[in-house]
C-alpha cells in the first residue's frame, strides 16, 4: 500500500544522508517534498500541515544541524513524527478485561468487508489469546449476510448464532447474549447491518443495538481503497457512536495508504487491525511503529520474525535442521523451503519487512520477478520423480526435456533450479565443516543468533546473515533474480 510513498520518501532521504552538513533551507527544502508526497499519498490536509510543521520545527533545531550525521537525525524526526501520526509507540490492544461474554461490535458500510474482517478477528482471538468465541449476525437487510457468516465461522472453527428468519436484530442481539452466558463463551462479536451511505436508520439502529449488548469495544470497519472518503466515513460515524478503534481492510492493496496515515488524527481512534489479504488468518494487530519503519524503508524484522514463527511447521523445521547438520539437502527440502516463503507471504512481503530491500525490491520488479517464480519452482520439483528430487545427480538430458514439458518450463529453467540447489547444498556442507548448527550459531557471538538470523537478511555479523537462500544475499548463495526472468 505505502510502496509510491515510500519511494518519494526515500529519494528525499537519501539527498539528505549525501551531504555532510545540512542548512536551514536544505531541511526546508526537504520537508516542501515530504509535503507533496504525503498529498500525493492522499493524506488529509490538516494531517499534512500539522505534520510538516512538527517535522520542520524540530529538524531546524542547532541539535539536528550540528549533529554529526544531519541527514540520520532528520530521518529519525520524521519517523518519530511517523509513529506520532499513526497512533504513538503503544501498540492499541482489544480492552477483553470485563465479565463474560465480553461484546465487540462490528460497525461499517455495506461493501467495507466488515462480515469477513468478524470472522478474521474471532479467528485471531480464538488461536492466538485461546479465548472461546461466538458470532452473531444482526445484519437482515442484506441477502445471505446471515448465512455468509455461518460459512465463515464454520471455516475459522467459532460458533455462530443459529439463524431464527424474521427476527430484528435488538431481537437478534438480546439471543446472542443469552446464548453466549449458556456456553460459557469470552467474546462475542456482533456483525451489524451496513448501508451504501451513513444515514439516520443505520445510526439509529446501531445505537439500539448498543444498549441492548454493551459493547466493551465498538470497531468501525473501513476500506482502505476508498482514500480519503474512508476518513469522511469514519468522522460520521464517531459523531454518532462510541467507537473505541478502527479496522483497516485491503491493506494489502494499491491503495495510496492516505486513509491509514489520517484516520488516528482526524478521528482520535486507534487503528486496531489491518487486513492484508483474502485468507481468514490475514489480519495484522497494527503496530504504528512498525508500520513507520515499513513507509521509511527501515523494514519490519519483528514481524517478519513472527511470521516466520506462525508459518513454519516446527516438525519440519527440525527435520531440516538435523539434515543440515549431516551436510544434506536435496530437492525435497529445497521444495519446503519455497513452501514456507509463500506461506510467509512471498518475495513481495519478505521484501517489505528487510530492512534495507528497496533497492533489491526495485530490480525485482524490473526483472518481472513476481511470486509466480515460487509457484514455478515448486512445479518443476512437482513434475520430478521422488527418486529425482532425492538424487537430482538422476536428471539427464532426457529427463530434464520430461520434466520442463511437465512442470510447463524450458529446459534451461530445469538447469537454473540445478544450480541454484547446488549452491545451497554447498552452503549446507559448510555448515557441517562449521560443527553444525551450534558451531554457526557460535559465529554470531554470544547471544547465540540474537545479532541476526541466517537466511532472513539481518544484519548479521558473520556468515549465513547475507539473505535467504535464493535471494541474491551474501556468500556464494544463489541470486534468485537470474531465475526464470519472464
């Protein structure tokens, strides 16, 4: 989403880091550019002219022009100014600390994906804090809104509220709580009914709703593709209800990211969650710094590392560990570890949580390297046999022509994914001569791996930290650029 501000940013940034002192009119000019990115990134204009004058206040001080590296201290401004805008450094949690059942309150336009965003958050609070979890559907207008979210809990594995046709939702409501204390349930989470546009019935409506359930939260479900009118949506509404935060959907997509920057200051509430994708487990708690450090290129290591922790299967992670302590690794593991990264979101979010991958994230694009390069990778091992992807040494000419008509691939594509395996069972024989796992987790002094992690493009001090195997990092890894460039 932030990736048009994110490079405008960067350029005016790295102008700054290039020179050795900074005037007056150097930062001036500076903040005049940040000014037109943020407008162009479709940020209210309030938001804009408060930020700027925060920034450049600060930045002109004798602290930040004296300073041995200006440029850094201006950055650092900006990305605290950043973290400000978004919602400062504590990270908004759901407030769950009252008697069950503890009632959250979806309210939102019709379209704004509030049913599925119910269904991601019961999801979340149900695998991730172990809460037991109900949904309700109050929404009568909208056809099959009901039975939409019976499929989706049915998915997410949380109970919904039988469907009784004909009953209004204070009606609807007033069951829902009545069934919640019969099971024993944490939360239970209200789906209310949405329209085209605010209007006085659906105002009226929720308001009923509301003081029949007390909600302990009461979350506005926006779109973040609608811009700016997903920030006029949200004043409505915080004139007439009690909000308490605010979901973010669509995060994922090419939307400028103005909605994001402006909500928590237009509004004054926190942004709770963000969207990123299609799949119930697709939603994100928002943290403003990391999201800061994101827009500034700084990366996102923290949430890559959780990522990492949710995706990989932990048998299957030690079952490569202990080959990579015998020095093996034949085409089977290459395939899991592809698996993993698209699970992990593909090259695309990996790019975006490493700090320092603009520059990396940019050739990607201009070599039409997308994820479709993991999907054919893993159809080229598909289309071997086991005894293959066991012993690739198996692969001849004529094996290889079966295996590109397969897989839908040329030849020379088999011959590139060869060598990019080769590389990396070379680096897992240097692993063993290293004395395993433990002798390179020595390199990395002390703290064990806490200085980086191998394979995840940190900035390690020793071998192994250059990047993920296949994406171009340090040492005699293979560049996953020079793969299947269509």
């Amino acid at each position: 989403m932030f990736d048009s501000l994110s490079d405008r940013l960067g350029g005016v940034f790295d102008k700054l880091r290039g020179r050795g002192a900074l005037k007056e009119q150097d930062v001036r000019d500076a903040m005049r550019e940040v000014r037109i990115a943020l407008l162009e990134a479709d940020v209210a204009l309030p938001v804009v002219r408060r930020f700027i004058d925060q920034v450049t206040e600060k930045a002109i001080g004798q602290s930040v022009l004296r300073s041995v590296t200006p440029g850094q201290q201006v950055v650092k401004i900006v990305n605290d100014a950043l973290v400000e805008m978004l919602g400062g450094d504590t990270t908004p949690e759901l407030d769950l600390n009252a008697a069950p059942p503890v009632v959250i309150m979806m309210v939102g336009l019709q379209g704004s994906g509030k049913t599925t965003s119910t269904a991601k958050i019961s999801k979340f609070l149900k695998d991730k804090q172990g809460k037991k979890v109900m949904m309700a559907s109050l929404d009568v207008n909208r056809p099959a809104a009901q039975e939409q979210l019976k499929v989706l809990g049915e998915q997410v594995g949380v109970a919904t509220l039988p469907i009784i046709p004909g009953q209004q939702p204070t009606e609807i409501a007033t069951r829902a709580l009545q069934s919640a204390k019969l099971q024993a349930v944490d939360v239970l989470l209200l789906d209310t009914a949405g329209r085209l546009h605010v209007d006085q019935q659906l105002m009226d409506e929720m308001k009923a709703v509301s003081a029949i359930s007390s909600p302990r939260e009461t979350l506005l479900v926006v779109d973040s593709l609608t811009g700016q009118d997903a920030v006029n949506v949200a004043q409505s509404f915080s004139g007439e209800v009690d909000l308490t935060g605010v979901v973010l959907t669509r995060m994922d997509g090419d939307a400028r990211g103005g909605a994001a920057l402006s909500m928590r200051a237009v509004t004054g509430k926190p942004i709770k969650f963000a969207g990123t994708g299609e799949k119930p487990e697709a939603i994100e708690v928002f943290h403003p710094s990391r999201v800061a450090n994101r827009i500034l290129g700084m990366g996102d290591v923290v949430s890559l590392v959780e990522k990492a922790a949710e995706s990989v299967q932990v048998e299957e992670a030690e079952a490569l560990a202990k080959r990579m302590e015998q020095g093996k690794f034949d085409m089977n593991d290459l395939r899991m570890q592809l698996k993993q990264m698209q699970n992990m979101g593909g090259l695309g979010m990996l790019a975006n949580m490493m700090p320092g991958m603009k520059k990396a994230k940019a050739a990607m694009a201009a070599s039409n390297m997308d994820d479709k390069v993991l999907v054919r990778m893993d159809a080229i091992i598909g289309s071997m046999t086991p005894k293959e992807r066991t012993n690739p040494a198996l692969l001849n000419a004529k094996r290889k022509i079966r295996v590109a008509k397969g897989s839908g691939t040329q030849v020379q594509d088999i011959n590139k994914l060869i060598k990019m395996h080769q590389e990396m069972s070379k680096a897992m024989k240097q692993i063993k001569k290293m004395g395993g796992l433990k002798g390179l987790a020595a390199m990395f002094g002390k703290g064990g791996l806490d200085g980086a992690m191998p394979g995840l493009g940190g900035q390690g001090r020793g071998p192994g930290a250059g990047g993920l195997p296949g994406l171009g990092g340090g040492g005699s890894q293979p560049d996953l650029s020079k793969f299947l460039k269509k």
